[in-house]
C-alpha cells in the first residue's frame, strides 16, 4: 500500500506571522518589487496572495525573488577602510 504523505508543513509558519508581515508593508506604503506588483494589484487578490506566500514558505519551496539595487548616494568624506 503507498504511504500517505503528511498533511504537516517541514516549517512552522503561522498564517498570522504572514498577515502581521503584510500589515508592516502596507503601513510602510511598500514598494514595487522586482515583479512591479503594486500594493494595490498585490491587494486585488490579497487573501490569495497571502495564501500562495504562506504555502510556499511553509513548505519550503519560496524563494524570494532578487531585490532590486538603488544606487546610494557617493560620501564625500572618506569610507572608513576595516
């Protein structure tokens, strides 16, 4: 007889700890990632998205896309040499 597979996740992640994490972005007024969703295409469909999140991290197939480079401002004071 095949084995069942279980139902648990390989990580503990609350779908609260996600929707905590989301409330932090939209407070902050968050910007476009890599993929150019915006606050408000990513909230046309908020509770999937939310669940697509969780999902994959819970079972540990997300990977967070690339973060985008912003170039910083040059010093004009000397960077401290370590």
């Amino acid at each position: 007889m095949d084995e069942l597979k279980s139902s648990r996740k390989p990580f503990e992640i609350s779908k609260w700890a996600v929707w905590e994490a989301w409330e932090k972005v939209r407070a902050n007024k968050g910007a476009a990632g890599v993929d150019g969703v915006s606050i408000e295409e990513f909230e046309k469909d908020l509770r999937g998205n939310l669940y697509k999140i969780w999902n994959r991290m819970s079972s540990g197939t997300y990977f967070p896309p690339a973060v985008r480079a912003v170039r910083s401002r040059s010093r004009t004071a000397a960077a401290p040499e370590f």
